[in-house]
C-alpha cells in the first residue's frame, strides 16, 4: 500500500511517439487519475511502406485510460502536430486547447472529419492558464517556422515541466512578438523540474537566421527575374514565408496565384485571423493567370518536398491541368529536402530544367527550429534539475544531451528515451519504470490500421518478384484433373518473350498434380503446397526469382 502512495505521487511522462524519429509528436502526462497529452502528430511513410497515404501513433494506452484523459494541448499548427488529431479523436473524443491559429488549421481538419460538432474546443492566449484536475498548463510565445507556435508551463504537484514545442528564438519575427524569453527565466527562477526541448537542429552550431532574412533575399530574386514569371515552392503551413513572398510581389506589381489545396486551406485560415495580411487587388485565382503577362505574375505552390501528388510535381511532370512550365519560368524551392525526400526533390528539380525553367533552390530558405547556441540559452534561462530532449532522430537526442552535459546538467539526469518509455519523476528521483505499448497504425485510404506488417510484406513481394498465378479443374469425388493447369503471371516476365519458360513451368505444375493423385492425396491444401513448392524451385533454378505463388482449385 505504501508503494502505490509514493508512486502516486510521482509524474508519469510517457512518450508515445515522436522520438528517436522526425514526426508523429505525441506524449502524455500523468499524475494521479489525470493524464493530459501534448501534440497527436502523423509521420509520412518510409519508401519501404508501399502504399500508405499516413503513419499515426498507437494510442491504446490512452484508449486503456480513457476517463483520466482531460485533454489534448496543441503545441503549433504543423502536421507532424496535429495531423492524427482527426483518427484519435474518433476514440478518444477529449477536449483540444490550442492557440488561434492552430486552432483554426485543426478546425479545418475536423470539419473534413465531421468532427466538428462533436469535440470540445478552446483558443488559447500567450500567457494564459488552463487548470486540468491535477494539471495547470501555460502557453508561453516561441517562433518557429509556423505562427503561434507556444512553448508549454505545465505545472504538477511534482514539480514544473517545460516543454518548448517545436521552436528557435526570433528577434525580428515577421508576425507577432519575438519569443519571451523573460517567461523562461521566471519560470528557472521559480525552479523547473525537466526541461523538454526541441532537437531537431541539435547537431547545428550557432544561431538559427531570423525568417525576416529572407525577405532582401526575395527582393533581390524579384529584381533579377523581372522578365519571368516566378513560381515558388514552400511549405503550406508557414504562413510567414508567404508573407514575405507577397510583400516582395506587392512591390514588384506582381499578381499573386496560390496553388495546392493546403496552402490554399491554411492562406485562408490565415487570413481571417489578420496572422497574414495581403494586400487589396494581388491575390488572383489560376484562371485569371492568361489575363496578365507571365513576368507579371508569382505562383505560391505546394510541392516543395517533391511529392508525388502535390501541384508543383504535377506541374513538372505536366499533368497539371492549368499551369505549364516553360522556358520563361523561374522556380524557387524555398525549402530544404526533409531526410528521405532527397530523390523526390531531385527528381522534380530535374523534370523542371528539362522545360527550360530556371531553378533556384540556395539560399532561399531558413530552418523553424533552434541551432545549439539557442539551446543553450533555453538551458540556461530554465536551469532544469532534469533534461529530456525530445523531437528528432537518436543522433539529434544524444546531440542535445551533449550540450545539457556541457551546460553542468549530470549525465545522470539526462534521459534519452525511446516512445513508449513510462519516466517516473519527482524532486527526489528520476527513472524509467516500465513501458507501455507504441507502435505505426498506417493509414491506407479509408483504411485506419487495417494494413499491418503482413500486408506490407506481401507487397513488398509482389513489388519485387511479381505474382504467378495456377489455375486448375478437378472432378468431383474422383479429384481427376479436368482443366489446366493454366498459369498467369504479372510483374514476373513478359509472357509473349517468356513461352519456353512458361510451357516448362506449366509441365512442372502437371507434374505436381500428377505426383499428388498418384499418391492418393485429395487434401487440396497438400496439392496447392506441393504445386506451390515445385514450381518455386524451378523458378528459382532457371531465373533465381521468388515469384508470389497462389494456387486456386476448383471443383467440376
């Protein structure tokens, strides 16, 4: 008994995705019989995950802890933030508290989900407290690459944990304040139990640039490129790039084409909430493009990571149905490839110096998240008792407890956890007690989960080594065979170069069959076996592949 009052009266931080991996953001916090979660994140598929659209977090411990749940707090508007929002909430309907922007983007989301009349929300403002049971949260302004993004006070009876979100520090912002600072000491004054903070440039000495930079950078592309029409490629959601982008065609008396249905989806949430103010006259549907010279006009587009669906792509690939890319076309990518998407972004690259545009795709950009000098300075405002880097691949973990190290935080209060890692903490002592269940539900079109491990393995297969089908007749009662075998192949060989190989393999499988009824076997599981294994060994003799073998009988 006197174990369970000591361990109730420690916090529980239970990361549930997102580390060790870029993406799929999600941790829970639990104290007693309240359990809060910070962001509920996707991650986009590996290359090996042939097929799937999305990646959400396995959420079956909060599911198995329903009635503690009291609520999802939102970080910032990015995907890998709140894009399993939508599939989550469908079990697990609790109430969001996010600030404005990014409840504006996730009311979008749940709106699609017809979700919206069903979850309890409410908007959040810099500075601003939200007690939940046992838990008082504050949102506290940081910068990053999208607009209110908000670091997290969250206060427990065990002790106050600091979680920065995604963020760096900005001093010239183009929307809003730059980052309070002041906040973050305050609160190291007070005393912070565990510092949560942003890895994912950890490896990066320096100073992360003031997004502001990029705005004589845009100045100066407009001005060399006064005889094109200029296309840029960025990220939907980063609202302040877009803003500089208009400003720099605002004032080269440029016409502005928004393109790609989440840059128009989040410009338009944007909008209304005055994060992105564009001028009267510039924003102009594509449609209109034909009406004004091309030197007088900028396209802002998705596509900027070489996705195959997205408008940029298609436009490259011209299968757009309204824009092509010609020889008068300056493409910028203002963006960096994020890891994995290099080949994509080539690719595209590729297809666009092939028409003639020009590309540019240097100096064009500035990252959204800290660089070490950054860092350090969270450290050194929050003086943390313990560190907890979070956000980022295992190579950005151990980067960022290198520098906790080096700011005096003891090796042995520096915790590199792995998702699904339960963290017990107090004032006394810090340790990880157990671990509960995490995992990749993929999400294939309509299908939530219904894809696992197996399927993707079996189209890994097919992908690889192609299908051989064998199809065959038997009589009724006497099992004597009346048709076939005939065999169907697709994605093995080409059956017209390929009829040598195929008549010999058909003489296999007859020779499978005979060998069975000869024997007396009338198991038709045994006979698709036996054909299944001869035939995969003469494949593999003559052509040393490993074709996907599917026997069908059928009775006559």
């Amino acid at each position: 008994m006197s174990e369970n009052i000591v361990n109730s009266s420690k916090l529980k931080i239970i990361p549930l995705g997102g580390l060790e991996e870029i993406g799929m953001n999600i941790t829970a916090f639990e104290y007693g019989d309240s359990i809060i979660v910070v962001d509920c994140g996707l991650s986009f598929p590996a290359d090996d995950m042939l097929g799937i659209d999305l990646v959400i977090p396995d959420v079956s411990y909060l599911k198995d802890n329903y009635e503690k749940i009291k609520g999802f707090i939102i970080t910032h508007g990015h995907e890998d933030h709140i894009g399993a929002l939508p599939y989550v909430l469908k079990e697990i309907p609790a109430p969001i508290y996010a600030t404005r922007l990014t409840m504006g983007i996730i009311e979008h989301k749940l709106s699609e989900h017809n979700l919206l009349g069903n979850i309890r929300r409410k908007v959040i403002s810099f500075g601003q407290y939200i007690t939940l049971n046992d838990f008082r949260i504050e949102f506290i302004k940081t910068n990053h690459s999208i607009v209110d993004a908000a670091a997290l006070a969250i206060y427990s009876p065990a002790g106050t944990i600091v979680h920065t979100g995604d963020f760096k520090v900005d001093y010239t912002p183009v929307f809003g304040d730059a980052i309070d600072l002041q906040r973050f000491a305050e609160l190291g004054k007070k005393g912070v139990l565990a510092l949560m903070c942003d890895s994912t440039n950890a490896e990066r000495p320096g100073f992360t640039a003031s997004e502001k930079t990029l705005g004589p950078t845009f100045d100066n592309i407009f001005e060399e490129h006064k005889d094109t029409r200029i296309i840029i490629a960025t990220f939907a959601s980063n609202v302040d790039r877009v803003q500089q982008i208009i400003n720099s065609a605002y004032k080269f008396g440029r016409k502005v084409v928004v393109e790609g249905r989440s840059m128009v989806n989040i410009i338009d949430t944007a909008t209304k909430l005055d994060c992105l103010q564009i001028p009267e006259n510039t924003l102009i549907n594509t449609e209109q493009l034909k009406n004004y010279p091309d030197e007088k006009t900028v396209i802002i587009t998705t596509g900027s990571q070489g996705e195959s669906m997205a408008a940029l792509s298609r436009m490259a690939s011209s299968t757009h149905r309204k824009i092509s890319i010609g020889p008068s076309d300056t493409v910028i990518f203002s963006s960096h490839p994020i890891p994995g998407n290099e080949k994509a972004v080539t690719k595209v690259i590729n297809e666009l110096l092939r028409k003639g545009a020009d590309v540019i795709f240097q100096d064009t950009h500035v990252s959204g998240h800290a660089c070490q000098e950054e860092i350090k300075l969270i450290y050194n405002l929050v003086q943390p008792k313990y560190a907890i880097p979070i956000h980022g691949e295992y190579k950005h973990l151990k980067a960022q407890a290198k520098l906790a190290q080096s700011l005096g935080v003891p090796k042995e209060n520096i915790f590199l956890l792995r998702s699904g890692d339960v963290l017990e903490l107090d004032e006394e002592a810090a340790e990880v007690t157990g671990k509960v269940p995490v995992g990749n539900i993929m999400v294939d079109g309509l299908g939530v989960g219904d894809v696992g491990n197996i399927v993707l393995r079996d189209r890994q297969h097919l992908a690889e080594n192609g299908i051989m089908i064998v199809v065959l007749a038997l009589e009724k009662g006497s099992n004597q065979l009346m048709a076939g075998p005939e065999i169907i192949s697709r994605g093995f060989v080409y059956v017209r170069e390929s009829d040598e190989l195929m008549d010999e393999a058909q003489q296999v499988v007859y020779g499978a069959v005979e060998k069975c009824l000869d024997k007396g076997i009338s198991d038709w599981g045994r006979i698709k076996n036996c054909i299944r294994d001869e035939l995969a060994d003469f494949i593999w003799k003559r052509t040393k592949r490993s074709p996907m073998i599917m026997p069908i009988i059928m009775e006559i």
